[in-house]
C-alpha cells in the first residue's frame, strides 16, 4: 500500500521561454475589425489559421480560435461570457489580456512556451475554505514575467472581491508578517483583504515534516509547483496577473517522495491525460479537509484519521471522508477528471522519474458553482459507481467513499493507475478480490454485464449500524441489488440507504453487488425476498406484508409444489419451502400476497 508522504525540495528542468515570437497581422483591430470573415470583418471560427492583432481596447464575447495573437502595447483584449481564447502558436502580450467570469486560454502547441511580451494576463478563481484556519492547496496560472520561471505571490496575486472586468484594477493584498503574536497568524476580510503571510508552504522530493519550505508572499516559486496557503476567513475570490504559462514543464521526482504540483496552466488540466504521459504517477491527491469545530491553527477537534485527501485515479475520484449529513441530499463530491485553475496536489512516485506537464493536458472545463474545490462532474465513456459507507467513529458520524470503474479488457487483478490503495483507518469501505493483494479504495474490473457480481469489504472496529449508499452513478443502465450472501437478502442501495447491523470484525465475502439486466425493474420497497439456502427456497415479506399462496415451477412448467395456505415455523416470520425432492437446475417461484404477485427465478444446486 503505498504511503503518502508530504515535505519538500525541488529541482527544475527548464527548457525556456522563447523569446522571438512572431505574428502575422491577417485580422485587425483597431477601432474596428479588418480581415475577418464575419460581420465587419471580425473574426470567426473560419479563421483558426489567421494570425490576430489587437491594437485597441476591445470585449470579445465568443470564443476565439486563431494561429497567433499579438496584443500591442497600451491595448487590452478581454474575453467575457465565460469563453474559450484558443491560439495554437505564438502569444505576444505587450499589452493586456483579460479572461472575464471562468473564460480560459489555451495554447495547443508542443515543446516549450512560446509566451512573450511584459503585458498581463488577469484570471480569476475563488476559494472553498471561509475559516482562518485550514489551508487551501493552490498552483499559478502564471510567473512574474516572460523572462522568468518563477513567481512570488505578492507579485502574482491580488484581492479579488470584485472580480476581474474590463477595467477591474489589480487591488494588492495586505500580507501580514508574523510578528510573535497569535493574532499576526490570521487573516482577515478587510478591504483589501489580510493574509497571514507566515502559512505559505511548497514541497518538493519531500519524506520528512520538515521539508515543508517557508515562503512567505515574496519567496521565489517555480512554476508548475503548488503552494499552501491559509485564507481571509471568508469565502474569497483571487486575481492572479502576469505572465501565463505555456508549453512543456517538467521536474525530476526522486523515489518515495512526495511533492505538491499543481495545474500551472489558465484553464483546466486532464488529469487522465496528465496520468497517462506520467505512467509511474499512478494517483492525485487532494487536500480536502472539512471545516471542524473549536479549530484553531494547531488544534482540532476529534478527525476521522485519513479524511483529509480525495484522490483521483485514470479511471475515478473518491471524496475525502466527511462527517456524515442529517440531510440525505447532501452531496459528497469527489474529484472529477479536470483539474481546474489553481488547483494544486500532491503526487509520488515509487521511481526515479521526470514528470512532465504539456499543452496537450489542457481543456477547456469550468467549475459550476462557485466556492467549490474541485470541477466534480464526471467525464468519462466507461461505467462508474461510487458508494458511501457511514459509520461511528468517537460519537461522530462519518462518510466514506469509494469508486469502482467498468472498463472493457480490465479485470479484478491489480493494474496501477486503475486500482488505487490508501491509507484507511479500522472502520472503512474497500474493494478485496481474489486476484488482488490490495484493499482498493478505487478499482476498475470488466464492463458491466447481467450476473456480474463483486464484493463490497466491510472492517468494523466495534459493533454497530452501518450504512451502505450510492453516492453516484454514470453510464449504467443496469439493474442491480446489494446481496447479503448470509442472510440471502437482497437490497436494493441504488434507490435507499442500506442499514446494517453488524459486530465488530472484517468482511470481505459476505455482500456483493450483483447486475441483473438492464433496466429491470426491482422491488424498491423489499416487502418480498425470494432466495435459495441450504436445501430451501426461503419467502421473507416485509412491511408488515402478508403471504397468500406460493407455487414453485420447473422450467417445463410442471408444478413441482405449492401452498394456499403458507405456514411458518414458530418465530418465524419466513416461510420455508423444501427442495430436498427437487432435482437440480433452475425453478421460478411466484407468490402472491396482498401487496401483489412476486417473482423470482433461482438455480437449485
């Protein structure tokens, strides 16, 4: 299993800036457009191959797909309506380039930047954290010029409580030193807003608590590389200005270390994608740490150990376990495939290796609500179930997940970067097959087909009520039920909650999740269970449900036993139906009973 380890120190391989950029001028604005094949020669989608050049102020409300773009000294291009600025090749930003509301900029050629000019680009993200206390894992979109690789935050990130507009001006932040009082270690929500200085962290080839290095807001940071940072106390938007990053960038990782990177671009990031060209970076993860009670900054109250990283795999993303809701609409929400801007995480290697962020990650994705950590919808063509385990850990109630993939080829061996361990404390939800060595918090098998069946492992470290859930489905149109392989009960969790009462231990092939077909409908409310034990085929009602009559038929439609008048044994509310005489093979079993007639299908062995 592997650990996760955070610390600190890095080493950059940097290929450079060109600075040589060139732009051919087919498309001109200068008070008005020239050169464009739309409506007064602006520019439009049959443009990608023409170079832009803007030489006075302008607002382009749709997105934009051109070969270059040079933005001229003294003249401003602001994307608004949340839209994509494509350029495959050169960027000269002598002048200024503003990404209104959640517009992104990519740059979809290889090899290294080919960024240049001393204008600026303004983009905005917000933060989820609205406390003084828990830190937030960020990375820059950009560096401090086109002649560096590096920035420091006082340089790169401003207040931004009113965000950026066509004239928003950059607002600095009041960093706050420490000054030897408790007080100096806070934030504050003034105008412009307060941030302790002191909580600004990176780490890099980290495997020691005292690998954290100290940066304070003017510390040098390369780019590619995250940051820790502690807010203003309420839920804040930042502007980040400068020069945006572009091309490849890359770090050498030492063995069993861990470092914090983040997405060093203006727009998304393909996890996947980032995963598949770093093959022995096998998982993401994400500092996702709930809001406590009585927290101060080295206090906290009772945690559930382990709850404080989400992590994303090639194939899903599992939330960090969360103190379980009284509401049973909440949302737990787990990492989905992009990264968005400022996004940092923390990644490990088991190998010396070079890890190499590149344009072809980039995508054009957006957070939907604001104050959220991560872009949460799932993107993705194969099958996906994520469920949620509850449970009591030291009087509190908590809410785990994990995730389990169907993907056509994959199996229930291990395979990295489909198949994720972590660390999980006593009480936990896991996936133990056979053919695996490991518990799996996240796990990819074969495509979803009628009769699959796989396990769902329970550790209890003291007796209690459990509960099973779906926290989300995608891309399964499948039927299926959670099966109790001891009691021969089924559950239908994709529609309810699934309490359980267990003792103290470990299970691991006891419940299964099992398909039926596709869109079958199931009996959400359980008032019958039909199954087969031990030499019986059992009738179990629910809901105060009562049993009229049962018939048990072979598959030539021979009566083989039937009852208008069921009996049970003595405290018992089952029936129990023999099949000692039966021989072996499939049987259906009907029943009908004042809620209706049920039906059931079971192979005697």
């Amino acid at each position: 299993m592997k650990k996760l380890i955070v610390s600190c120190i890095f080493l950059l391989v940097f290929s450079g800036f060109a600075q040589t950029n060139t732009c051919s001028k087919d498309i001109i604005f200068n008070g008005s457009w020239s050169g464009g094949s739309g409506p007064g020669g602006a520019p439009t989608s049959a443009d990608q191959n023409k170079g832009i050049s803007i030489q006075s102020d302008i607002t382009i409300t749709e997105n934009v797909n051109c070969a270059c773009l040079h933005i001229e000294n003294g003249s401003t291009l602001s994307i608004a309506g949340n839209r994509l600025l494509l350029v495959k090749d050169d960027l000269i930003l002598n002048g200024n380039l503003r990404l209104i509301g959640k517009s992104q900029l990519i740059q979809n050629h290889t090899g290294s930047s080919k960024v240049s000019g001393n204008g600026k680009l303004h983009i905005d993200q917000d933060s989820n954290i609205d406390d003084v206390y828990r830190y937030t894992y960020w990375s820059s979109p950009v560096v401090n010029s086109s002649l560096e690789t590096t920035y420091s935050l006082s340089s790169i990130l401003f207040d931004g409580t009113n965000p950026t507009s066509e004239k928003s001006p950059l607002v600095p932040i009041n960093w706050k030193p420490f000054n030897g009082s408790l007080l100096s270690l806070d934030g504050a929500p003034t105008h412009p807003i307060t941030i302790a200085n002191y909580w600004i962290y990176t780490m890099f080839n980290g495997t020691l608590r005292s690998d954290w290095k100290q940066k304070f807001d003017s510390g040098l940071i390369e780019r590619g590389l995250g940051f820790l940072m502690k807010g203003s106390g309420a839920l804040q938007n930042y502007t980040f200005a400068g020069t945006p990053n572009d091309g490849d960038i890359a770090f050498n990782i030492t063995a069993k270390t861990s470092s914090l990177l983040g997405n060093p671009y203006p727009s998304a990031l393909d996890s996947k994608k980032f995963l598949e060209d770093n093959p022995n970076i096998h998982e993401i993860f994400f500092f996702d740490r709930e809001k406590s009670l009585n927290i101060t900054h080295s206090s906290y109250s009772v945690e559930y150990p382990g709850s404080f990283y989400a992590l994303r795999n090639r194939s899903a993303g599992v939330s960090s376990s969360k103190l379980a809701s009284s509401n049973a609409k909440k949302i737990y929400t787990s990492p989905g495939r992009y990264i968005p801007v400022g996004q940092g995480f923390i990644i490990s290697s088991e190998v010396d290796q070079s890890v190499v962020f590149k344009n072809s990650q980039r995508v054009f994705a957006q957070k939907q609500k604001a104050n959220t950590l991560f872009i949460a919808e799932e993107q993705s063509e194969h099958s996906i179930m994520k469920f949620g385990f509850e449970f009591e850990y030291y009087n509190n109630n908590f809410h785990q997940q994990a995730a389990i993939s169907f993907i056509k080829g994959k199996t229930f061996a291990d395979e990295l970067g489909y198949d994720t361990t972590f660390y999980l404390p006593s009480n936990n939800l896991h996936f133990k097959f056979p053919e695996s060595q490991n518990n799996l918090i996240i796990a990819t098998i074969q495509e979803v087909t009628e009769g699959l069946e796989f396990p769902l492992s329970l550790e209890i470290n003291e007796s209690q009520t459990i509960k099973l859930m779906v926290d989300e489905l995608f891309n399964i149109n499948h039927s299926f039920v959670l099966m109790d392989k001891v009691t021969g009960i089924e559950y239908d969790i994709k529609n309810q909650t699934v309490s359980l009462s267990l003792t103290a231990g470990t299970y691991t092939n006891r419940f299964f999740i099992q398909f039926r077909r596709p869109n079958q409908e199931l009996n959400s409310n359980n008032d019958v269970i039909i199954y087969s034990k031990n030499k019986e085929v059992i009738v179990k009602p629910f809901n105060n449900t009562s049993i009229q009559s049962y018939t048990v038929h072979n598959v030539l439609g021979q009566k083989l036993i039937s009852s208008s008048a069921p009996t049970r044994l003595i405290n018992e509310t089952l029936i129990r139906i023999p099949t000692t005489n039966f021989a072996s093979g499939i049987v259906f079993v009907n029943v009908q009973t004042d809620k209706g007639v049920f039906k059931k299908k079971l192979i005697l062995k």
